[in-house]
C-alpha cells in the first residue's frame, strides 16, 4: 500500500480506508455522502481458533476448572467451540464470571442459565471482585487470546487467586496484499494491532502524503514508534467519535478555493 509524495498540510482528501470491518449502518456513509468521498472498509486483523491438536499441548482440560472467566464473547465462542472439538462437557455446578452484562447474555447460548452460577460485571475485573474473592476456592480458568487479558490476569496473581491461562484463539494480521497497488488519503486505525498488521503486510510502508487518523493513546504510540505522524487524533474532549476528527479536518483540507 505504498503512499503519495511530498507531504502537504490539508491537502484535499478524495478517499478514507477504514481498518475495521464494513458496518451495516455508520456515521461514515453520511461521512461520505456529504464530502462525496470514497470510504473503504478492511479489517486489518482477524480471530483465528486454536486447532484442539494444538491446545492439547498446554495440558489444559477446561473440565477441571470450577470457574469461568470471561472478558468477550469472542472468549466464549472460541471456549465452547473447543470443548465441543474435545468431547468436553461442562459440569452444571461450574461458576462463570462475567466481565459485562453483554457477555453474560450471550452465554445464555451456550449454557442453561442459572443467575445464582453466573457472576456480572459492568465493565472491569474489578468489578467482579466481590464475587471472585465470594468464591476463592474454586479453580479459575481464563480463556483469552494470543495476547492475553493483562488487567485480568494480573488481578488474578495479585490476589493469590488458583488460576490457569487458556489460549484458545489468536489475533492475527489479515492478508492485504491486494491493497499493494491502491492508495489512500486517509487511514484510519483504531488499534496497535492495526499499525503492526500495516507493517507486517507492507514493511516498507511510508507516510509521505497519506494522512493517519488515529484514535487512542496506545494506538498513537504504535504510530510514534514507528516514525509516523499522527495528522487526526480522536477522541479529545473537542472529537468525542473518530468521524468528529475526520469532519474537522475535512473543514480544512477540502474547503473550496
């Protein structure tokens, strides 16, 4: 995806990619009906499940875990999915702990629900807290991704808590090779994982004209680290949403002459 030359402040933007998936109903269609703009839609990175051959490995049989700990509903599709692989079976005393109402929600789907087996949070660990430390004896198990759930797992040690990691899927970059000969005004990322997705599918990128619309601190060093400049940041207490940024922008790289 190789970039313009020459940079130039505000220069006129014509097209935006998105690093996310095509939604079905998004501020950037009005985004990009009102500045007659052409706003493309690729994920940069995508969840692959860990075949069972492999996660045999670890040693690990969810069924000896008396405790469950969610932090997604991808965790919780990639858990049942490879117990089903396995020939696992849940025992219906087992606990499960839930970072948010959404995700306990979306286990009804997988288990009979019982309000009195299920724990909910509103958003971190520590709002289960109360609950885990309720029910300290059981065995936890943690079902997480490649790259781990840091805040939950360091919660879990912290409080001397009898658990074990489970890395049952994988965040990796997508295959962009078809985007090797297109060019962009705009790209927009969302994540560190995006920037290194961009790396890993094209390691000679340069910024030259092409302008990163850039949301959160982490995702703005990952940008920084790699020498990259960062031409619209969101959100900020003026550019609450990423299309807020863009539009301020836009106000000034296609005002007309």
């Amino acid at each position: 995806m190789p970039a313009n030359h020459s940079a130039e402040m505000y220069k006129r933007v014509k097209s935006i990619l998105i690093s996310q998936p095509k939604p079905e109903r998004s501020p950037y269609f009005n985004l990009e009906k009102k500045w007659d703009l052409q706003i493309d839609f690729r994920q940069f990175i995508q969840v692959e499940p860990v075949p069972s051959k492999e996660f045999r490995k670890a040693r690990i049989r969810p069924d000896e875990f008396t405790g469950i700990i969610f932090t997604s509903k991808t965790s919780i599709d990639h858990f049942f999915k490879l117990n089903e692989e396995m020939r696992v079976s849940m025992s219906g005393e087992t606990r499960y702990f839930c970072m948010t109402e959404a995700i306990a929600n979306y286990l009804q789907k997988f288990i009979v629900y019982r309000k009195r087996k299920v724990a909910v949070g509103k958003r971190t660990i520590e709002d289960l807290k109360p609950s885990l430390i309720k029910h300290k004896k059981e065995k936890f198990l943690l079902p997480c991704s490649n790259l781990g759930a840091k805040e939950v797992s360091s919660f879990l040690t912290e409080n001397e808590f009898d658990w074990k990691e489970a890395v049952m899927h994988k965040t990796v970059p997508s295959d962009l090779s078809d985007l090797s000969n297109v060019t962009y005004d705009i790209l927009v990322f969302f994540s560190p994982l995006g920037i290194h997705s961009l790396y890993e599918n094209f390691p000679d990128f340069k910024q030259n004209e092409t302008r990163l619309a850039i949301w959160g601190s982490s995702t703005r060093q990952a940008v920084e680290d790699h020498g990259l400049n960062v031409n619209i940041y969101a959100p900020t207490p003026e550019f609450k949403s990423m299309t807020m940024a863009i539009e301020d922008y836009l106000l000034k790289s296609n005002k007309e002459d």
